[in-house]
C-alpha cells in the first residue's frame, strides 16, 4: 500500500493525515488515467473516484478501475481479480487489458510487428529490456515504479529498435533506468539491488535521452550510475563487471536465518535478494540446527539477521528497547556460535556489491 499527499509519495506519521490517498501498488501501476510529472502523481484523485463507482465484473465489489482495452466493452476488474482470470490478456507494454469476451482483439503493440520489416533500417536489440524507476521513495521495498513524462516518446522509440519497456523486474532485464538527485545519486530500490546482483547496467535517465536524440543506441558506461542515495558507490559497475567474469555470486556459501519480526512483504524481498545472490535462506530453526550442527559447515557462514527498523509509529524511547530485545534474541539464537547482523548489512553488501565487515 502507497500514500500520497498533494501527488507526493508519503510515509510514516505524514501517511495517517486526512489528506492522504491510500493506493495498491499495482492498482497505481494499472490505472488507466493515472501519469506522473517527474515523482509527483497527478489525477490520483479523480481516478479514485471514478473507480469508486465502478463494480468488478468478477467480484462485484466496487473500486474497480481497470477496464477492457476494447472501448465498448462495460467490464471493469480489480487488477488483483483480473489476475486471477486465465482467460484475460495483458499488455505489460503499454498497460492495457483485454477481458475474457474480447482476447483475441488484438493490442496496439501487435498490430505493428507486422510493420517491422518496414523498420529494420534501424539497429534491433531483440533482448533489451529497460526498466524504469523513478525516485519515489527513501525505502528499500517501498517503492513505485513509473516512468517519467516522456513515456510515450520512449516507448515509441523502443518499438523501433525492438526493445521492450516494463515496470517489473524479470530477469531478462538487462538496462535498469534510474533517476538521479543533484549529486547523480540513486534510490536504493529493490529493482536497483537486483540489477547489480543480476550484473545488468543501472543508468541515468539521459542515456535515454541521448539514445533517442541519436535514434540509436549509444555506449552506456558513461551514463552508469555510481553511487546511491546511501553513500554507497560503485556498486553497478562491480556487479557488472563480477557477472562477466563469471565469479561466484555475492552471497554464495552464505546461509541466513531471520529472527524476529519483520513487514511480511518486506522480509520476502530480502529472502529474493539473498537467493538471487546466491545465498541460502533457512526458515525453521529445525533447519538452522541442522546446520549448526554440521561439522563441515563454517559457523561463519551461517548469519542470524535480525531487523534494525523500528515498528511504524512507535515512540523514540521504545525504538531503543525494541531494538535492544531484537538484538538479544537473535544473540541468543547464536549463542556465541554463529555471526548476528541486521538486516540492512544485507543491503550495504549488495548496494556495494562486495561483502560488509561484520560489526560486533
């Protein structure tokens, strides 16, 4: 769930102002008269509104904006409901729906392979995805994907060099497209973190630009981001150069075991970073003493992780005992055998792309 404010993305106590529009995040994404300026949303609340009066055609609840793609057709869905429907097709291009009665109407982007020979003067990228992202949000997990106000241009040019644009991280994406702030600084997103894991090339938003200006692809090494809104730099550029040396992954041998509470949704994305950069996660403790107790095992391989976020809302004087309680916990799963860390020393290892020292 995202909170906007006057178009702006908003979080923690600015979340539970009167003000606020609470939103799913891939109702956002799907919305069809939603677009962004930059970061801020714009028709967020009329959108709202109009949905509001809108009933799904699969639950009959109201708050569904999403509409078949086929203009005549009266059926509207939640994303979540149309996703559950087989039978309906999607269009993750240019976020389009076809329902069940009408999927074999054909989607814009379709209509024009039959032209691609018409464009071939142009240098194809048959497996080029670009994924854009756009600074949203000072949060690892929570974040909005969108593009900026130059959507349709990019897509446009992308169709003519046979590249794909998409909101979502699959593994075929090979070009993570973020913004900067002045210092060329980038959000430390989840889409960013599995870029550098994955070794693909994260670039300002002006290798874009230069591409189009060019109508051909330029060299991207001088458009690569360096360093992120932590402080962290280099880090694109070593996981690059890591996955064409075909070097172990970054976590490899690296055995992880949760402890504690965490945001469901959120420890979930930290269990996919790990696993994606190799590592293990553990989740009983029937597996952590399993391997404990196997001789071969370093015992420095085998991390407690507890969470260094304090619960949303909570006051200052108690984030210390939660985090003190957190720490013990995850000691006392140790007990003095295995190495204790928060969480966020799993992304500092991966914003950097190299292993933190363990602090004690």
């Amino acid at each position: 769930m995202l909170h906007y404010a006057n178009g702006n993305l908003v979080t923690g106590d600015a979340a539970m102002q009167s003000n606020v529009i609470p939103v799913h995040r891939s109702c956002i994404d799907w919305a069809p008269q939603v677009y962004f300026v930059d970061e801020v949303v714009k028709n967020l609340k009329a959108e709202v509104a109009r949905g509001a009066k809108l009933k799904c055609s699969k639950c009959n609840l109201k708050g569904a904006a999403l509409g078949c793609y086929v203009k005549s057709c009266r059926r509207t869905y939640h994303v979540p409901c149309a996703m559950d429907i087989s039978t309906c097709r999607w269009d993750n291009e240019d976020f389009l729906l076809l329902c069940p009665v009408h999927s074999n109407v054909k989607f814009p982007c379709e209509k024009t392979r039959s032209k691609k020979q018409a464009i071939q003067k142009h240098p194809t990228l048959p497996h080029l995805y670009v994924l854009f992202l756009v600074i949203c949000s000072l949060s690892i997990i929570k974040i909005s994907c969108i593009a900026f106000s130059s959507n349709v241009l990019l897509i446009n040019y992308a169709s003519k060099i046979g590249a794909t644009v998409t909101k979502f991280w699959t593994s075929n994406v090979t070009h993570v497209i973020a913004s900067t702030d002045g210092n060329g600084a980038c959000s430390r997103t989840l889409k960013v973190l599995m870029a550098i894991l994955n070794g693909r090339w994260v670039l300002k938003v002006d290798w874009i630009k230069v591409c189009i200006e060019e109508i051909n692809p330029v060299e991207e090494e001088p458009f690569e981001i360096n360093l992120d809104n932590q402080g962290c730099q280099g880090g694109p550029k070593s996981g690059r150069l890591r996955a064409l040396a075909n070097e172990p992954k970054l976590f490899s041998d690296l055995k992880f075991y949760f402890s504690g509470d965490y945001v469901p949704a959120y420890k979930e994305d930290l269990e996919d970073l790990i696993e994606v950069g190799g590592g293990t996660v553990l989740r009983s403790k029937e597996e952590l003493e399993a391997q404990r107790h196997k001789c071969e095992v370093d015992s420095s391989k085998l991390l407690i992780v507890y969470n260094l976020d304090p619960p949303q809302g909570c006051k200052l004087g108690d984030e210390v005992s939660i985090l003190w309680q957190r720490l013990n916990e995850a000691e006392d799963l140790a007990a003095n055998t295995l190495q204790v860390i928060g969480h966020t020393w799993i992304l500092e290892s991966i914003a950097a792309c190299k292993l933190q020292p363990f602090v004690n």
